[in-house]
C-alpha cells in the first residue's frame, strides 16, 4: 500500500475547522487560562524525559480533537505504518524512507524483498571498529602519529546534522577535535586548514551521491594541501569515505575498506544515524552513539504507538498545520535554552524546509493551500536580547517551540536557575503580555509603547537533561513531525528537486566564466556577469 492522496482543504473535517476557527481566532489564551485554572492538565504529554506543555496555544479541547479528526480522515495511522515498513512512500525517487531502520531493534525490516537489518549492524560493527582504532590512537597517519583532528568534508545532509549533534554532545566529547568543511567557500577552507596538522588530521568525506559540486573540490583541494605536505601515498591513509557510490570513492583514491556505505532509503537530511554520522562517533564514542540512537529509537516507538491525542510528534505538527493553515502564520521558531543547541535551528531547517517547502500535491496539481513553514530561531537567553522584541510587541504571530532542560551538565546552579527563569519568564510574558490597566504610573504619552497584547502562543519542551539519548529523542520528534506535516499536506516530503535548477544554472555560469561558452541571460544576470569580469 502507498500513501494515498487527499486533499486535505477538501475534507469534512476541513470544514469543521474552518467553521470552529472562526468562533475561535479571537478568543484569548488569556481568557482560557483564567475561565479554566487547570487547562495545562489537558493539554500537556509526560514521555520518558520530556514534558510537552502545549497549554499555552490558541486551542480548545474541541480544537485539539477536530485536529486528531483531521490526521485519522487523512489516514495518517496508515501512513505511518507504510513508513515505518519500507513502503516506498518516496514515490518522486521511487524509495523507502527507512532511517527509522537505522536505530531499530527489530531483526527484519525488508526493502524490495531484502531484509536491510543485516547490513546496517555490518555498517555499526565497522563503525564501532574504526572508530575505536582512531581513539585509541591504534589507526595512525602517514608519518606514524595518531590523530588529533577529524575533519568532516560534506554539505548539507552530509555535514549538517553530524555538526549540529557533535557540538550538541560536546559535553561527552573525547580529545578528538572535530571541525567541519562545507562551503565551497575557499576563504573558510585555507582558514581551517592553517590551524591543522597535516600528520595528525584525519578526513571524513561524507557524500551519498560523492558527486556535489562542493564536496568534491573542496575535498581535492584538501588532498593535494595534504599531498603537498606528506606526499601522494599519505591519502590512503588519511581519508575514509561514507558514500553509496564506491566507484567515484575509488577513482577519489581512497580504498573500499575506508569506505563506509549509505543507502538509497535514507534521505540526506536524515542521515546522522548511517555512517554519515561518523564524525559524532569519532567525537563521542560508539556507546554514546549507540545512545542516540536509541533515543530516536525509544521516540520511533512513541510515534508508532501513542494514540494521536498524546503522541508528541502529531501533537506539534497539528498545531503548527492550526497555525499555518488556519491563523496563517508564515513561520515558526525553535528557541533551545543551552548554547550546545545552537546549531539545531540551522539543521532543522533543512529537514523541514527541504522537506515540506513543496507545492505539488501528491497527486500532481499545484496545492491550493499552505504547506511548508519558515523556520527560524536561535539559543536564549541570547536572542532575547536580538529579535524578541518582534515576539512581544511586533505585528507577526510566530507559533514558538522552547526547549529546556531540568539539569545542567555542569552542575553550575545559578547560572542554570537564571537560564531557566528566563526560559519560563518568556513564555509567560507572551501568554499574558501587559495590558494599559496595570501602567497607572506611567506617563500618559509612553503608555501604549508599553502595552503588551500577549495571546502569544507557544509549546514548552522541558527535557530532563541534555544526554546523547534525550537528543536522539528531540531530533526523531521534528523529523517525525515532518512527516506528519507531508502526510496532512498532500505532499512528497522526502524529494528535493528544488534544489537542481540552482545547480544546473552554476554549472552553465561556471562554464562562461571560465570562457568556454556563451549562455543567454537576462539583463540583470548578464550585467553582473561583466562586471564580475571586468
Ligand atoms: O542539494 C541538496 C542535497 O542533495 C541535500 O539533500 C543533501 O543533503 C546534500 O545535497 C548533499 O548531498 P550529498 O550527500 O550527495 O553530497
């Protein structure tokens, strides 16, 4: 069975909503919390480690149960075992989508009639082997030294999610230090190079397709600045590979047994738990990969399992499909409380916006409604003092996601107790707000500048901790959600053909500046061209 195809503005349940939105958009959450002082006792979810508070949202209980309605007419519970089977719900490139096979427990799990579990825990062991001989020191450069330094050369999926869960695991790093090349930018590369050593840097090409126009130069340029140092025959030793393609890893000189596999039923943006994620082994070990792993796994189960009126990832992807569909709000933010996060908003970014940024129904047509939002965010406290002023007194409504943890990792109370007052502080100021009531004393003139409408809403992550685990965990939450959201838009997810055209048209331009033809364009593109020439 495929996913099917509905157009979800053309369903009963549509209806319902849009009629149940009108009595409800002007309603305020202000209201709600002081008509029912107990509201948060309807509407949170207690999981493992996590508290989802989503109380602070402009819902009501008949919203949140027109919402389930409208998943269950969508079929979602069926989409969800496709998923998760190996069906090829990836119907635009004719795949699966299993990178829930990545952290299963299961034995079996079939694609076109293989099981595929076999070969992942093949792809675990020489992980787990690899990277435990550059830990120790075991696996030497060239010159005999063990290595200091991983470099992890990719784009995109290749780089972005292995970067971001590294620097989020920082606490539980080795001695191993982990940078990461992804520009094409020449400037960034020479920039990162001159700090490292040669004899004890050891390179991580990570490509699926090992044919990305970046990836390849910047990982040639990074041979011949090795070469230059330590001669050809250092290569072999100095770069490993994680690709689906052996024969350009090969022609690249880098031996298949350094080459770590990738599959075709793992998208890009979903790949840090394939090899792809060998740059966040290197830096943390196996076990604690092992751990967030089994985190995505414990939150795979929960999403499979958990009827939709308690199941996280439904739960938030409904109430950013209210938002975006029905209060149209363009975008959302993820605002995590702990500096470790910061590079979660750039990686979400390319799941969601690569996934659900699509305006082709499944069926064909162009859609008639919203699908993708715009995410966008960073760490607080910091950005309190950045855009928050938007969030309080602008004129956007931007549905926002905090997450928060109980503990610190380094045991720092006061500096943690002030984080997290903050983290409850905003969420509490957007609800409320100020209203012109309470400045009585305060200058006629100043006082609407003062106003705050509040009726801002928000869902609060509280995690017990920041673990390997709890991360596998909050990242199979939003990759989840993303489905949610394709499966309620009518759309494919899991392609990127928006991607190509740039591609092709730098390809043509790259051509021309290097003078060897002449394509037509624009004025304002022909313009530019000369002079960038000149
Ligand atoms: O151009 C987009 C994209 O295809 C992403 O989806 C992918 O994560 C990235 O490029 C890198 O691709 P590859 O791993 O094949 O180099």
């Amino acid at each position: 069975m495929t996913v099917t195809s509905i157009n979800p503005t053309l369903t009963k349940t549509w209806e319902k909503l849009s009629n149940h939105f009108a009595s409800i958009k002007d309603v305020k959450m202000q209201d709600l919390f002081t008509e029912d002082p107990k509201r948060v006792q309807d509407f949170h979810i207690k999981w493992n480690e996590f508290l989802l508070d989503f109380s602070k949202n402009r819902i009501t209980k008949e919203t949140m149960s027109l919402l389930v309605e409208l998943a269950d007419e969508l079929k979602l519970k069926d989409a969800i075992s496709d998923y998760f089977s190996g069906t090829n719900i990836n119907r635009t490139e004719d795949r699966a989508v299993l990178h829930t096979a990545l952290r299963s427990k299961d034995s079996v799990i079939l694609v076109d009639n293989i099981n595929i579990i076999p070969e992942v825990e093949a792809a675990k062991e020489k992980l787990k082997v690899f990277s435990e001989s550059v830990i120790s020191g075991s696996r030497k450069g060239v010159t005999g030294k063990a290595f200091t330094d991983i470099v992890n050369i990719g784009i995109g999926g290749s780089d972005l999610g292995p970067d971001m869960v590294t620097e989020a695991l920082k606490f539980y790093k080795n001695h191993l230090d982990v940078h990461f090349i992804s520009n094409i930018d020449g400037d960034d590369v020479a920039a990162k190079l001159s700090k490292l050593n040669p004899e004890t840097t050891l390179f991580v090409v990570v490509s699926k397709t090992f044919t990305t126009q970046e990836t390849i130069v910047n990982a040639t340029t990074v041979k011949k600045w090795l070469e230059s140092y330590l001669g050809e025959s250092a290569v072999a030793s100095h770069f490993v590979a994680v690709s689906t393609n052996p024969e350009k890893v090969v022609e690249f000189g880098i031996a298949t047994d350094d080459m770590f596999p990738m599959w075709d039923w793992v998208g890009g943006r979903f790949s840090l738990w394939s090899p792809v994620g060998l740059s966040i082994v290197l830096a943390i070990g196996y076990s604690n990969f092992e751990q967030l792993l089994d985190g995505a796994n414990d939150m795979d189960q929960h999403f499979r399992t958990a009827d939709f009126n308690v199941n996280i990832p439904v739960i938030l992807a409904l109430l950013s499909v209210w938002y975006n569909n029905f209060f149209g709000a363009e975008t959302e933010a993820v605002i995590p409380y702990s500096q470790y996060l910061q590079k979660l908003v750039p990686y979400l970014q390319q799941g969601v916006m690569e996934s659900n940024g699509k305006g082709t129904s499944r069926t064909g047509e162009k859609v008639t409604y919203q699908t993708g939002t715009i995410v966008w965010g960073q760490t607080g406290s910091n950005c309190q003092h950045a855009f928050f002023q938007l969030f309080h007194q602008g004129t956007k409504l931007i549905p926002t996601d905090f997450i928060g943890f109980k503990n610190s990792l380094s045991g720092n109370k006061q500096h943690h107790d002030i984080l997290m007052a903050n983290f409850f502080a905003q969420t509490e100021a957007l609800l409320w707000g100020k209203s012109i009531e309470v400045l009585n004393d305060e200058n006629e003139f100043l006082k609407a500048f003062k106003v705050f409408e509040g009726n801002k809403p928000t869902n609060t992550l509280l995690i017990d901790k920041l673990k390997p685990k709890s991360i596998g965990s909050l990242i199979a939450m939003y990759e989840h959600k993303i489905f949610v959201q394709g499966i309620i838009w009518n759309i494919f997810s899991y392609d990127q053909w928006g991607v190509e055209l740039g591609k092709q048209l730098a390809k043509n331009i790259l051509s021309e500046i290097e003078g060897d033809s002449n394509h037509k364009h624009d004025s304002s593109t022909s313009f530019l061209l000369k002079e960038y020439l000149k």
